[in-house]
C-alpha cells in the first residue's frame, strides 16, 4: 500500500469537507484550539511547518496571526489551489511552498520548528507511525506538534448510530479505492502510546467534530450552527466526548528526558 496522493480526489475533497459544515467546524475548533492552547506557547513570527496542508486553509490563518509557513503537500493539485487560495486573501509573502511528501521534509528542509502543523494526514500514509516519528525530527526542543488524525471510535460510533452492524461486525473494511474514505484509522491510546514510546508526550488531547456528525436532524448542522459550535467547544475536551469525535487532535511536545 503506497501512500495517498489527493491529485485525483481534490475536487471531491473540496465539495464532501471544504463546501460542508463539517470542514467549517473542523476548522473552527481548530483554531480555538490553537488560539487558547497552543499559539500562546509560540513566539510571535515563528516559522511554522504545515505538513500535509491540504488547500491552505490552516496556513492562511496562520499568516494571518502574524506567522510565516513552510506549506508542504505531495499532491500537485492541492499545492495549486493552496497557491491560488494564499493569494486571494493576500499573505502570498508569508508561505513558501514545497511538493513533498511528510517523511521527507526533514531530510530535503533541514529545518527544526516551534510549530508544525500535521492534519488529516495520518490516515492516508502507507506506514503511519514511521511517517509521524519521521516528521517529528523536525520539531525544534521547544517546540509543539499540532496532531490531528481519523479516530477509529468516532467511526464505530457513526456507523452503530446508523445501524450497520454487519459493517461493524466485519471489522470496518475500507470500501472504496479511489474516496475521500480515509484509508486508516486510530485509537487515540495507539498513537499516545507510539509517541510515548519514543520520546514524546501529548500536552493535551481534545475531539473534534464529537456532536456535528451524530446530529439526527442534518439540517440543523446548517441552521444552528453557531450554537452547535459552542457545544462542541464546551465538550471537546472531556473524555465522554473527546474519544467519539470523528477526529483526535493532540498537542505534542517533546519530554524532558528526550
């Protein structure tokens, strides 16, 4: 299995996440997140590396706090739109761009950061725990990872809401090729435990998207969508919740001992 390159997908992408309350609440408790918990942390002006960052939704946000961006994708597709998108809203001089991949930033950049940003790229590499230990060597001492990745119980708790038991019974096969399905998915006490093990701790660990998708009524994602907002933020971080968000976000550091 190689890992997944989003050129043939990043329409589809852009229509089922981006076009959709649920891109639009992923990244709202994302930047909450960071803006309480992890840019507080960071000088201002920092480089900060986004691996994996998609269209540049994340990195656009960033410049606009102040910061300066490595944005690195291996998708051709998806560096053009982050290109395009960078520019209409004007912080083209705040991000550079590179067409790699997460395990070779390391080796090609040579740089440490106080911040890198790794979202929604777990689930689509061939060797996920290689990929993320290989990403991290470029955390700088001080530094913080933002983690975000598919959370294997928010997938089980969609499909026992929706009444598939056979699917959950088969183990969950993935069932398309060429989707925007992502092909992995994690316990978040797995990915706690790899990062533990090498080195590493998880300063805090929240869900994302832990009501939005279980709502009965869709509609409601749409016409209350502020209010569902701010539940989600008063939940987010407790445990009842937080493991049944369709995503787990960590904030990673290194330990004092690494």
């Amino acid at each position: 299995m190689a890992d997944t390159n989003f050129d043939s997908r990043s329409k589809k992408f852009t229509q089922n996440i981006y076009q959709t309350t649920k891109g639009r609440l992923r990244l709202d408790v994302l930047q909450r997140e960071f803006s309480s918990h992890i840019l507080p942390q960071i000088k201002a002006g920092t480089k900060v590396l986004d691996a994996g960052g998609g269209q540049g939704q994340m990195a656009i946000w960033l410049a606009q706090q102040g910061h300066s961006i490595d944005f690195c994708d291996v998708s051709e597709n998806m560096l053009q739109q982050a290109k395009q998108n960078v520019a209409e809203q004007g912080v083209e001089q705040q991000v550079r761009f590179y067409q790699l991949k997460a395990q070779a930033i390391h080796d090609t950049l040579a740089k440490h950061y106080s911040l890198i940003c790794f979202h929604a790229v777990l689930e689509w590499l061939a060797e996920p725990k290689q990929g993320l230990l290989a990403l991290l060597d470029c955390l700088a001492d001080d530094g913080v990872m933002s983690l975000m990745f598919y959370n294997y119980y928010g997938l089980e708790m969609h499909h026992a809401v929706n009444g598939n038991y056979q699917y959950l019974e088969a183990g969950m096969p993935l069932k398309h090729n060429n989707t925007i399905i992502p092909q992995g998915r994690f316990k978040p006490d797995d990915v706690k435990q790899w990062l533990e093990q090498a080195g590493y701790k998880v300063e805090r660990r929240i869900g994302v998207r832990v009501l939005h998708d279980y709502v009965k009524d869709k509609s409601l994602q749409q016409s209350d969508y502020d209010r569902l907002l701010e539940l989600e933020w008063q939940r987010c971080a407790h445990p009842v919740f937080r493991d049944l968000g369709r995503y787990s976000h960590f904030i990673v550091s290194r330990s004092s001992s690494l």
